[in-house]
C-alpha cells in the first residue's frame, strides 16, 4: 500500500517576518509546507535552511498576492503537486505608517490592495476546492491595530479591522461547509515591518516566538488566535471605552498631542 500524503499547509507571505518563521516552525515539526512569497531569492534561502533542520519539507511557490489569475494557478500548482491544501495561513501583508499629514489615497489603496484584497485573492482560490472536499482550515493574519484607531496606523488598521470583519461574516457558512475558520492578531512582533516603527512596542516578541504560538493555535478550533495575551487583552478591554476616555488614553501611550 502507497503511503498516504502529508497534510499540505500554504503560508503566504513565508519570504520574511512571521510567515517565514512559521514555515520553518511547522517544516521542523513535520510538515509539508507550501511556501509562498513574491521574492524567489527569499524562498530559496527559506528552503535552503529547512533542509538544515531535518524536519518536514518546504516547497517554494513564488506568486503576488494581488495578482487573482497568479494566485489561483498557485493554488493549482500546489494541489498537482503535493496534493489538497489542508490548511492555509494567509499572511501576506505590508504596512505603510498614514496620519494627517501625510494622509494620501494611493498609499491607502497600496496598503489595501494588498492586505485586503490580496488576503481576498486567496481566499477566492482556496475556498472551492476545500469546499469540495468539506474539509479544511484558513487562518488569515489581522492585527490588533485593528481593534480600534490608533496614530499613524489610518491605512494598516482599517485593512485589518476589514480583515477580522470579512471572516467574521464568512465564519458560519463556512463552519457548515466544514471549513474552519481562524483570525490571527499579534501584538508587535520583531519583522522588517515593525523594524520601521519610530515608536516603542510595548511587549515585543520575536518571530520565531510569534510562530509558536500561531502553530499551538492551528491545533485548536477557537476562532481568534491572540498574543502575548497581557497586551492584546489590554486591548480589547480598551475598545470597551467611550471615546472620551479612549483618545486621552492612546494619546499619552502612543506621545501624541491631545486634541
């Protein structure tokens, strides 16, 4: 009798940061991974260091997000090749800091067509065939600046608050279907993105820590996979405030000028 295939896990965004840290983190536990990212030399590298580890497999797929028709032949090339996507971590995302003064449209529909509409993108890839099968988990990375409004985040929060929103709607059909659903918000997490950030994070973490976590949640069928709880708990509780407790609260965590 042949050997039964792996389950097949796709990671967006696996080039850098938090995708690239949970790729090697599930290959080092076993798994078949389908790793993808717009930059070849970085899913090279990426390979390159699973095979030092000696765990799973990690397979490159190079493919942009916001590209639909490049999107969907990925997910075909995945499935002919290592076979039917049990679970998928989609990741892929940028950040560009957005206040009032420099307020633009095209950089908020940068940031969109990306962490929205390229989320979407492969969601509209992913979903029939795990319909099918009636079976099938998608976790998809939001954030808490999501949450609620916070300085300089008036491009990056409004895509991740969409995010959370859009797979809230989507959560119960899809539980009927068979699919799980899951919504990844981090805290600040050690990446090329937060790299940039001129403000101190509170309760920072390390990729390789973030991927841990995002992993020991992926064995579980809660809905939000949180973390470091301690911080984004404080968060949530913050959502509960009227705004006139919460804008003085933020402008003084966050050093901006009361208004």
């Amino acid at each position: 009798m042949s050997e039964a295939p792996r389950p097949v896990t796709w990671i967006t965004g696996a080039g850098k940061g938090i995708g690239r840290a949970l790729a090697l983190h599930l290959a080092a536990e076993g798994a078949t991974v389908a790793a993808s990212a717009r930059t070849l030399g970085d899913l090279d590298t990426l390979v390159a260091e699973a095979d030092r580890s000696k765990g799973g497999s990690i397979h490159p797929f190079a493919l942009d997000t916001t590209q639909p028709e490049a999107v969907a032949a990925g997910v075909e090339a995945i499935e002919g090749g290592l076979g039917p996507i049990t679970q998928a971590v989609l990741n892929a995302g940028t950040d560009q800091s957005m206040g009032v003064a420099d307020f633009s449209t095209q950089t908020l529909r940068a940031v969109i067509e990306v962490n929205l509409l390229g989320t979407a993108s492969c969601l509209e890839a992913v979903l029939p065939p795990m319909r099918r099968r009636k079976s099938g988990r998608i976790a998809v990375v939001s954030s808490v600046a999501g949450y609620r409004g916070l300085p300089t985040a008036a491009a990056y929060g409004p895509t991740k608050a969409a995010l959370t929103n859009m797979m809230e709607s989507l959560k119960i059909e899809a539980a009927q279907a068979g699919i799980l659903l899951q919504v990844i918000n981090p805290g600040f997490v050690r990446t090329p993105l937060t790299d940039r950030n001129p403000f101190p994070m509170p309760f920072l973490i390390e990729a390789d820590e973030a991927a841990a976590r995002i992993a020991d949640g992926l064995r579980s069928k809660a809905f939000e996979i949180t973390f470091p709880k301690r911080f984004t708990y404080g968060l949530k509780l913050a959502r509960l405030l009227p705004y006139a407790l919460y804008f003085p609260l933020i402008a003084k965590i966050t050093g901006s000028p009361k208004r």
